[in-house]
C-alpha cells in the first residue's frame, strides 16, 4: 500500500516500506515533533509539581485561619504536624450508595432550600466528619471514597455530582414538587429560585454535564473547616 511508503510527518513517498521506517529515524521533522512532546511533557510535570506546593502553602494558610481564629488551642507544633500527615489517610470514607437509603430524611425544610439545605443534609448524615479544606484559596476539598483514597476535589463538584447520580430522578421530582408548593403558597421568593436552580443542576449532572454551584460548595466547606480544627488540633 503506497501509504506505507509515506512518511507521516514530513510526507515524503519512499520506493519501499522499509525505506520509509528508515528515514523516520532522520526526519527533522519528526526530531522537532519529539522534542516538542517531550518539552511538553516535562513543563506539564513542573505545572502538576507546582500546583501541588500551591496546596500545600494554602493548607498551612488555612490551618493558621484557624489557629487564629480559636486562640485558646494549645498550639504543640510537634503534635500538629503530625496531625497533619495522617489527618486525610485516617479519614473514614464516603460511601455514596448511603445517600439514597437516607432521603427520606432530606425534610421539606432542607428541600425548599436547594442545594444548599441538600449540602446541610449530606453533611449531616453521609459526610459528617470525613471531608477536609486543604486549599481555602481555591476550595480543594479532600477526603476518601469507598473506591479511593485521598480525592482533591476543587469546589466539591465532584461531591454534588456523585450525590445527585445516586438517585437523579427521585431528587429531580423531589425539587419539582417542592417548587410547586413554595409557589402555590406564595412563600420565599428566593427558596423557589433556589429549588429552580436546584432542578437545572440535577438534570445538567443527569446529562453528564459538570456542575459547580457555590451555594452547595459554601455548606461543605463549613463543615470541611470544622471537621479540620476538630482533627488537626488539640482541644
């Protein structure tokens, strides 16, 4: 086949197969291509090496947020860094699957409020205790799932995401029927505004589409903060 006989890089047609696998070891094409993916590859580790101190420098940030915030911590330095190091491995992971069995104690009080009252009933019932903010700045989320260990999650979109596949369709009827009632009794402009952006969300994540939504985020970095100081230092 004649296209055998083609160099793909600087498409130069060879009288045999085997010539045309000979001269790819000389072309200045394909050399600058190489050299290009490799330069490429190298700059891509010193970006993810780069990103990784920037979380480390805001997890020291946020832990001194904390510190100043309750004085009365006893600051052993010793203690904390150790802390630090075994806080995420030792967190007990998140199992989803428990989201659908515990809906029913997603009341119409948390409901009416979207997905910040869904956040307030996670963090409650399936998430207390097991997520951390390592990245104030940027909303890097961490914690462990049943199926891995030590996921960064920035501005928890894939906390919202994973709940909501748990049980999409019972959650989308759900905010529809509470829409509903918020409208039929004229109540809080701002709760049916919240149940409005609460069905879009369900059905974009329904459809694959990436979901962030701050309302949600805000909750769970509450929580997050909380479990943080309550792990990280000594009472």
């Amino acid at each position: 086949m004649s296209g055998n006989k083609i160099c793909d890089f600087c498409k130069k047609e060879f009288s045999t197969p085997s010539n045309a696998i000979k001269h790819k070891k000389i072309c200045k094409i394909k050399i600058n291509h190489d050299k290009q993916e490799e330069i490429e590859r190298k700059n891509k580790e010193l970006l993810e090496e780069l990103e990784k101190k920037d979380e480390e420098i805001a997890w020291y940030k946020t832990l001194l947020e904390v510190c100043v915030k309750k004085p009365t911590i006893q600051n052993n330095n010793n203690t904390i860094n150790n802390n630090i190091q075994n806080l995420i491995v030792n967190l007990d992971p998140i199992d989803f699957s428990q989201i659908k069995d515990n809906l029913h104690q997603f009341n119409f009080t948390k409901r009416q409020r979207g997905l910040e009252g869904f956040a307030e009933f996670l963090c409650q019932d399936i998430f207390n205790g097991k997520i951390v903010l390592t990245d104030h700045s940027r909303d890097i989320f961490r914690y462990n799932t049943i199926q891995k260990k030590d996921v960064r999650d920035p501005k928890g979109a894939h906390l919202l995401s994973e709940s909501i596949r748990q049980s999409p369709d019972e959650l989308l009827e759900t905010f529809k029927s509470t829409r509903e009632i918020l409208e039929e009794n004229d109540m809080s402009e701002e709760n049916i505004k919240k149940t409005s952006t609460a069905i879009k969300s369900v059905r974009k994540i329904k459809d694959n589409i990436a979901v962030s939504e701050t309302d949600f985020s805000n909750v769970i970095k509450v929580n997050a903060i909380d479990n943080m100081n309550n792990k990280v230092f000594l009472k």
